[in-house]
C-alpha cells in the first residue's frame, strides 16, 4: 500500500502540451498505444489534467520504485476500493504485467503495441504527421518549416528543439533503448530503405557485436509489433521487403552520409502510414495504393526529366495497372498526360494536407 500511496500523492502537469489530432473519448476504458516517442503519455495527462487528484490514481509501470516492488491486482484493487478511486492510468504497461486489470469506473493503459483485450477501446497514436508539426512551429515561413521538419523529425519532444535538434535526439537514443537495441538500430540505419530479411539483418549485426540469433529475431518482431520498423511488402522486386525506420530524422541521427532522397522517400511512405493509405512498394519506382495510384518521391527533379523518364516506364506502369501517378516533390508543381495516364506533381507539404482533407 505504501507504494499506491507514493504513485498517488504524485502530483503531474502537462503545461506545454500542444493538442494533437488524436482526442481521446469520454467515459470509456482505453488502450493507448503506439510508438515509443509518440506522446502518448503527454496527450494521456492533458486528457486527466481536469479530474481531481484525489479520485485518479496514475501509475508509472517504469518507475524505478516498481524494480523491487512488483504491484498485484489484488492489492491494486484494495487501494482502489479504500481510496475511492475512479480512473487509474497504467503507463508503459506491458502486456501480461498484472493477472488481470482491476475494477474500477475508468481505466487507460498506455503501451507500445495493442494489448487486444476487449474491455478496451483500442486507439494508435503516430509521431507527428506534418500538419500536427506546424502546430508546434514558430516559422512563419513555409520553408524555414519545412527545413525544421527535415531536420527535427515527428517526434514531438524534437519538435519542440529549433535550434539544437542533436542534444534531444541524443537523449531519446539514450534513454529508451537498451545498449543492444542501440547497436541493432545502428545496422538497420545503415540499411535504411533497402529490401532485407531478418536473416540478413542478423548476419550483418553479428559481424559488428555480440548477438544471439534467438535475441534478435525476438526484437526484430517486438521493433515491428511496435512499428519502430516497417517491412513493406514490394510487388515488384522479389525477395525481401522494404525495411524502414519509423522516424526519418533518427535514421539521419544514426547514421552519415544519408542521402536527401531517402529522407524524402522515408517521409513519404511514413505520411501514407499515418494516413491510413494501404499501400506497397513497387521497386524503385515508388510506392502504390490498393486503389492503383503511384507515388514517386523526386524532390528535385523537373518536368522534362520526369517526362522522359515516364515514356520509358509505361509499360511498367501499365503492368502494375497503375490509375493515376501523383509525384511529390520538395517545391516543384506540374502535370502532364500520356495517353489516358495522369501525372501531377506536388511540393510535400500540398500533398500530404491533400490527404488529410480525404480522410
């Protein structure tokens, strides 16, 4: 009981907190998951930050108190009982903690992936989509924002750094990764965007550090349950899928010498994630929706290149049966028609506010 006693005299404020897309309802049990980084806990206090102390109790699964003194649903559902309590928010739970959740008029249990129990309204929060960024930008202008973007990334403790963006992410990387899980996304960075297996991935990280098979395989599935790692599925290069990390910026932090265009291309497949969009890869040549639009990422590229380029892949896209081509570029704005085909390009930031008005 002491240690209820310690979580409940805790008093949390959430003062910078910038609201998100995502609202959280009223009067249901929740579970709140996604992405390490994402927010959750933010847009979780903000949510409370009404009830009075007195009938909340928020728990901290990671709080180092809770090392040596594991919490028990029978003694939790005590406290909660004696202390007339009616919401309780378990924070970085993780599946299987407790035998089962105890009674109580409200409950809100944060995770990194769906715990899938049917007592609970099941909701994912993403990083940062671009519009939810510009809502934390000071830039007027749409370029400086978008340079911040770049470099800052979606996760919305960075989103806050203008000016020292390496400090943050270096803090982020040292503080939720373990010294094996750091050295694991070490090698992932250096393979961002490539097609790989997990047996390729293993062979590459046992050439550098110390790693069991077993190890690995198992934090491969937990990095991709958790979407800290993406596999897209390709329809037209066999053998291996796309493998991306969830956050372009952190991929450009762990690595040098990245080029512009992945970045770019990384932003563009995590946007469509974000967006709900269902969709692969289709080689080099972009990603493709279920509903046969292509998307190529070319930031730079003008509409002469494009254009010729588009006369030698025609007959790719009429294999893939591609409906529409829509390019997105970092400024450029054109379009184009061969035969029934339409092209159109699109600077990032009108592409991806298209979207959002589609949803």
């Amino acid at each position: 009981m002491e240690l209820l006693e310690y979580f409940h005299s805790q008093h949390y404020s959430n003062d910078r907190y910038i609201p998100r897309k995502l609202q959280l309802p009223d009067n249901v049990d929740i579970n709140l998951f996604g992405v390490r980084g994402a927010g959750k806990t933010s847009i979780v206090l903000s949510h409370i930050e009404e009830i009075d102390e007195e009938v909340r109790l928020y728990i901290d699964m990671e709080d180092p108190n809770l090392i040596f003194g594991k919490l028990n649903a029978v003694t939790l559902q005590q406290y909660i009982d004696d202390n007339d309590i009616t919401l309780l928010v378990l924070d970085q739970y993780e599946q299987g903690y407790l035998e089962h959740f105890p009674e109580v008029d409200r409950l809100i249990v944060i995770s990194r992936i769906p715990l899938n129990d049917p007592r609970l309204t099941a909701l994912e929060l993403f990083p940062l989509d671009y519009e939810e960024f510009l809502a934390f930008e000071s830039s007027i202008s749409a370029t400086n924002a978008f340079n911040h973007f770049l470099k800052s990334g979606t996760l919305p403790a960075l989103a806050r750094s203008y000016r020292a963006t390496l400090h943050p992410m270096k803090r982020f990387w040292q503080s939720r990764f373990t010294s094996n899980e750091q050295k694991l996304l070490l090698i992932l960075a250096q393979h961002h965007t490539k097609h790989l297996t997990t047996h390729q991935i293993y062979t590459f990280a046992k050439e550098r550090f110390k790693v069991s098979k077993d190890w690995l395989y198992k934090t491969i599935k937990t990095f991709t349950d958790e979407k800290l790692v993406l596999f897209i599925n390709d329809r037209y290069q066999k053998g291996g899928k796309k493998m991306i990390l969830f956050d372009f910026a952190f991929a450009k932090y762990l690595t040098t010498g990245q080029p512009f265009i992945t970045q770019f291309d990384t932003m563009i497949a995590l946007a469509l994630m974000k967006h709900g969009i269902a969709f692969d890869t289709l080689g080099i040549h972009g990603y493709i929706t279920k509903d046969g639009e292509l998307i190529i990422p070319a930031p730079f590229e003008s509409e002469e290149s494009l254009w010729a380029k588009s006369q030698t892949k025609f007959s790719i896209y009429k294999q893939y049966k591609v409906k529409k081509i829509t390019i997105v570029t970092v400024a450029n704005t054109y379009e184009y028609d061969i035969e029934k085909l339409h092209f159109e390009a699109l600077p990032f930031y009108e592409w991806t506010v298209l979207y959002n008005e589609e949803e």
